[in-house]
C-alpha cells in the first residue's frame, strides 16, 4: 500500500503578498486609457492592491450565471464589472474633468496629500 502523501498548497506561502502602491482609491473617477473601453469614465467601486487591480462601475462588464440560493432569491445571468489593471486607468482631476498623473506630498502635520501634475492643486480622498 501507498503512504498517503498530501497535496503542496497552490501558493507558495514562504514569500510575502507584495501589496502594489495604488494611485487610485474607492470613490474616484478614473478614465480608462487602454482596452476595449478605452475613453469611457467611471467610479472606482473596489480597489484590489494584491493583484494591483481596480473595479471600475461600468467597465469591463462580464456576464454572470447565477445560481437561486434561497426560495425569494432568484437566479439567472447578471451583467457585472470585472476588474481592470490599475495602469490602464488614470485618475480625474476634479477642478478641470482631465486626466492626471498623481503625486504625493506630505503635509506639515505627516498626513500624506495627492497632488494634480497637471495642475498641482490637491486631490481629496472620498472616503465611503
């Protein structure tokens, strides 16, 4: 008889996750730049930093099966966002609607402020 041996897990958990640097938060509109929506805007629903990815409403929409979990819940296909890659969408400035690049600067009191390229005026946060 065989000695029972166990699967190695999917991912290799010696090295660390790289969470990437984002330069886009939930909350912001961002214009897409490359793809197949390419010049088309939307908000950020869901930043995903792991796989340096973002959901952006209205981008990249995929088709769902959806199976009926309860007696009321009904199932069917839905029409969702999938995630993008972060680098295919550039962010907003909300003074003049363009696109920008964004840099950041930290204040006297340490907090950490997104500033415009374009225009150097500060980006705020919309926390939700």
């Amino acid at each position: 008889m065989k000695p029972l041996v166990y699967r190695k897990a999917k991912r290799d958990r010696t090295k660390p996750v790289v969470r990437h640097q984002m330069h886009v938060t939930k909350g912001d509109t961002v214009r897409v730049m490359r793809g197949a929506n390419k010049g088309k805007e939307g908000l950020v629903l869901r930043v995903l930093p792991k796989r340096n990815r973002v959901v952006v409403d209205g981008i990249n929409l995929v088709k769902k099966h959806r199976k009926p979990t309860s007696a009321e819940d009904q199932g069917g296909i839905i029409t969702m966002p999938a995630p993008i890659h972060a680098s295919n969408v550039m962010l907003l400035d909300p003074k003049s609607g363009e696109p920008t690049r964004v840099k950041r600067q930290k204040d006297k009191d340490g907090s950490v402020e997104r500033l415009s390229v374009k225009t150097g005026r500060p980006i705020p946060r919309k926390r939700t």
